[in-house]
C-alpha cells in the first residue's frame, strides 16, 4: 500500500518556489510576470522609457549608514553632491528626520524581481508603481528612493512621506543639490505620484558628470518635467 506524502509546511513550499524560479531562464521569468508588455509608438513600455544599466566599475557606495536594507550604490558623480545634501539637511533643525534611502542603483535583474513581486497581476497596474525592467531610472544609477528615519505613521515609499518635515525640506533644497523629483504628482508619465524618488542631473550642465546623466534622462526631462526640477 502506497503511504501518503506528508503534507508539505508553508516555508518548505515557498522554498522550493523560490528555487525553481532561480533555475528558470531570464525569458521565462519575464513571461511568467508580463514583463515583455508591448512598447508604445513613442518607445516607451507600459508609461516608462527605456534606460540601459550603469557598468559596475561606475558605481560606488554611498557614505555610511545612508542606505537601508543592504546598502546603496550610486554613479560616483553623485557622491560628492550626494555628501552635501545630507550635510545641509542634518544641520538643519527644520527637518526633524534623518535622510536615508530605501532603494539605489537596482540592474535589471534586480528590477525584474522587483517588478515580478507585485502582487497585482496586471502588469499595467503593476507599473504605475513599479517599472518594468530595462525602464527603470534605478538601473542607471543616478537615481534615489529617499526615506526618512523616524518616519511615525508613515511607510518608506507612500505618499504620506510628502508631508514630513524632512520631505519638505528635501523638496524646497534638493534640486540645489542637483536632484530633481522624477514623478511629480499628475506627471503625464502616467506613473503614481512618489515624492520619495529623485534623480541626479547635477547642479549644472557643465558639472562633473552632469552631461552624460542629462544626456540620459533629455527625454524624460523634455516630455514629462520633474517637479521640483533642476533649473
């Protein structure tokens, strides 16, 4: 008589989950999460543009202590803009918060995982809040997902951070810094209003490594405006 396989424990199926979905192949994972949307007459998939991914050897560690959950990795260009910021912000006594980051460099791999782990199934539901890989502002390093330690009531990356003392002072000061709000709320972009994410375009064109960030973000910057937006 055949014996009956115990049944299998919540954790023991989420980690066989997990492992088959490592074995499959980058092309089955994207189908598996709708990621392969169609692209737009304009070039764009599902609201976001196209950005390629920051080589390794451009992208370096921000200071100490700034990135949560494993640490934050950056374009070296920002760094020096980066230090300012957080500098000014903590001798501040209006901002009543710390400045850190939730989410930094993120490559396309990464990404895919973030997009994939949403749990709405609809992929274009699913990009109002996350983009899909090979579109996100992440993958080119210049970009951070901003949070703020104590954040009382108020979870990393929600709307509620905007009324935060250190939120309002990030948005009145940050594009002195050289960043800028990429997704101001009613953006044409079509994507969810996040007054935690900005991206570093450098205080000037003719600064240090503002040319080529300027040079990759030329449409976003032209077709869907930061607010507040480096002049």
């Amino acid at each position: 008589m055949r014996r009956s396989h115990p049944a299998l424990r919540p954790v023991t199926v989420l980690r066989g989950l997990a492992m088959f979905a490592l074995a499959l192949p980058a092309d089955a994972l994207a189908q598996g999460c709708e990621a392969r949307a169609p692209v737009s007459a304009d070039g764009r998939m599902l609201g976001h543009l196209p950005y390629g991914e920051a080589a390794a050897a451009d992208l370096i560690s921000a200071p100490d202590g700034f990135g949560l959950r494993g640490g934050c990795r950056i374009r070296r260009e920002v760094l020096a803009d980066l230090q300012r910021l957080l500098a000014a912000a903590s001798a501040d006594p209006s901002t009543r918060g710390t400045l850190r980051a939730v989410s930094c460099h993120r490559g396309i791999a990464w990404q895919q995982s973030v997009f994939c782990r949403e749990f709405n199934p609809n992929a274009a539901d699913r990009a109002i809040s996350v983009a899909p890989p090979g579109h996100s502002e992440h993958s080119t390093g210049y970009a951070i997902d901003f949070a703020i330690r104590p954040s009382p009531n108020c979870p990393d990356a929600e709307a509620c951070m905007a009324a935060l003392p250190a939120a309002k002072w990030l948005r009145i000061n940050a594009p002195r810094y050289g960043f800028e709000q990429s997704f101001p709320g009613g953006n044409k972009q079509g994507v969810k209003w996040e007054p935690w994410h900005w991206r570093w375009v450098g205080t000037s064109a003719t600064a240090p490594g503002a040319a080529r960030a300027r040079f990759l973000f030329a449409r976003a910057r032209r077709d869907f405006p930061a607010e507040p937006a480096v002049d």
